[in-house]
C-alpha cells in the first residue's frame, strides 16, 4: 500500500480553514519531540514557552508591542500576495521606514511642533515605498525577479542603516556606542499606561480594517484578487497586472516603512544597529497563517508575538537557546506550506498490486 495525492476537482474550503489549525497542531509535537530530544521537560517547556508569557500584565502589553509590527506588515504583504506579487523583502522596507522617520528626531531634533509625529509617520511611509518601488520598477520594465531584488535590498538597508549609527548620525554625547541621539519626548509615540505599549498597535488596527474594506468591499480588491487567480481573465476585463504590482508593493512598502517608523519611536526611542528581530521575515509566517485575511493576520500575528516572547521565557526558566523563536517559525511555515497542498489534493490510500508469478 502506498500515499497518492490525488487532484481535487476544486479547492476545498474546509481545508481552506482546517490546513492552518492542523499546521500549528503539528508544529506542536515537533517542538515537543524537540524538548525531549533537549533534555527538557516537555510539559516544563511548553508552559515556558506558550503560557508563561501570559501570566501578566506586563506580558500582554509586550505580546502586543511585538505582534504589532507583525500585523502591520503581514496586512501590507497579503495584498502583494494575493495578487500574486512576491515582496519577500519588508524587513529592508521596515529599516528604510525606520531612517526616513527619523530624519527629525535625529537631524532637526529642535523641531518639536505637534506636526512633528504625523511629519515621522509619513516619512517612514515613505521611506519603505522608496525601498518597495525599486523590486516593482525592475519587475515591470525589465521583468526580473521580484523575489531576488527585495531579499537583496534587505542587506542593503541594513548596512545603510548600520553606516548611519556608526557614522553621521551618532550620538555626539552617546560615549562612542554606535547608536543615534535619543529622541524627544514630541518625537515618541504616545504610550498607553506605564510599560512599552504605544500608539504602534492602533496603526496597526486601523491598517486591519483599511485593508479589509479594500479586499472585500472595493472594485480594487476584486481587481487584485482577479488578477492574482487568473491574470489573463483580469486582462480581459482591463485590469493592469503592472499597475496591481506597483500598487501591491507601494502599498505593502508604506506599511512595513510605518511599522519601522513605529519600532523606533514607539518601543526603541533611538536608532541601534538592529532595530527588528525579523519582523519583516515573519510577517511573511503571519500572513499565510492568517490565511492572507486581514482578520486572520490578527491572531496569526499575536501567535508569532508569543513565539518571540516564549523563546525569551523558554531561556530564562529551562535553559534553552532563544533560537527556540527561529526553530518554531520556520517549523510552523513548513507545516502550513505542507498542509496547504490539501486545499487543492487528497491523500489517498492505494493497494499495491499483487505481483504476478513468473510462468
């Protein structure tokens, strides 16, 4: 007896909704199996990893500072991909939003006006549309591969963003630690309450629901969905495939550049040399668990905070590598990769036939 996969007549919705719950379920016993194979308790571990993080107050607002900028993202990003549009470099266009936005804090920190936030917000869209426009520029005029071009910027604006703190823009009263001036209390996102969480996750929210009235209740969202599924349909109806890709990556570029503008002026309050622990890598995770639906993003975005959380937790109380964090995303996206073939195939059992006797 053997597996086949066998071609459904049409996607499944059921898989549609199960292929993500049954990713994470297996994601799961892999991480368990790999505490074992630690030495760790598994049980100890688990609670370390998923639960401890949420047993208080503090934790929530962090579990929300971190999943934040993973929402922003991934909401950004799901537009590109259901066009079928591959931005694979947000976390570039998070650094590049992140120096565009701190242009005022760190140049013309004298400028303190109410108009300075809303000026830094901007910037920092700007700053990743600049970032985003080059990989669409080259995909449409010259047909190169979007993949290529926007994982390579990341480097690219990561050593900008690395020549900046360590040169022209640091601290001339920061004792020679490669980082830029702390910014004014007129250039830090409002906090709510007393620990880190800031206005970062309502940009967040108000992006959730822009993108879902864009998706489902727009003649734009319809043109992107079209021209993702069946390009030559969408030519048909007078869709631009180059003008969808442009607009996918403006658009996914202005929220990452946001959400980079948000790290810096909400959470981190200065420039460092490292400003993300891979945000705009795994927003990519978040947006396919989400199912690319702004209101699955959410909680896909608030799993992928805990796993950055739990890996800390996970260090503190059992001793394990923080790496935990990496090993559990990359799992996690294997599985929903694996499991989404079952949208479109079935496995399916086959009974070998007997062997016939040689005569």
């Amino acid at each position: 007896m053997r597996l086949e996969l066998e071609k459904r007549a049409e996607t499944s919705k059921r898989m549609s909704v199960l292929s993500p719950l049954i990713a994470i379920a297996l994601t799961g016993i892999s991480v368990t199996l790999m505490f074992i194979a630690l030495g760790v308790a598994p049980l100890a571990g688990l609670h370390a990893f998923f639960v401890e993080p949420l047993t208080s107050v503090w934790s929530w607002e962090e579990l929300l500072v971190k999943a934040g900028p993973l929402v922003l993202i991934a909401v950004g990003l799901s537009v590109c991909f259901l066009s079928n549009t591959w931005n694979i470099g947000a976390e570039g266009q998070f650094t590049m939003g992140a120096i565009f936005g701190s242009v005022i804090p760190v140049l013309y920190f004298d400028f303190t006006s109410a108009w300075a936030l809303p000026l830094m917000i901007l910037m920092g869209a700007l700053g990743g549309m600049v970032w985003a426009a080059i990989p669409a520029l080259l995909r449409t005029k010259f047909n190169t591969n979007e993949i290529l071009v926007s994982l390579m910027l990341v480097y690219v604006a990561q050593y900008l963003l690395d020549f900046l703190v360590r040169g022209p823009w640091r601290d001339p009263d920061g004792f020679n630690f490669p980082e830029s001036r702390l910014f004014d209390a007129a250039h830090v996102l409002p906090k709510f309450g007393d620990g880190r969480l800031h206005l970062g996750i309502a940009l967040a929210v108000v992006a959730v629901l822009l993108i879902w009235f864009l998706l489902a209740k727009s003649l734009k969202g319809f043109e992107i969905k079209v021209i993702g599924q069946a390009p030559r349909a969408g030519r048909f109806a007078g869709f631009s495939q180059n003008r969808t890709i442009w607009f996918g990556f403006l658009l996914s570029g202005a929220f990452a550049g946001i959400a980079g503008l948000s790290e810096v002026s909400g959470a981190i309050e200065q420039l460092t040399p490292v400003i993300s622990p891979g945000y705009g890598f795994t927003a990519i995770i978040v947006a396919f668990l989400g199912r690319l639906n702004p209101i699955g993003i959410v909680f896909a975005g608030l799993l992928l905070g805990l796993s950055y959380l739990g890996g800390e937790a996970a260090q503190v109380s059992v001793g394990i590598s923080n790496k935990m964090t990496n090993v559990f995303q990359g799992m996690l996206l294997f599985y929903v990769l694996a499991c989404d073939i079952l949208i479109l195939y079935r496995l399916r059992l086959v009974r070998s036939a007997p062997a016939k006797e040689a005569s």
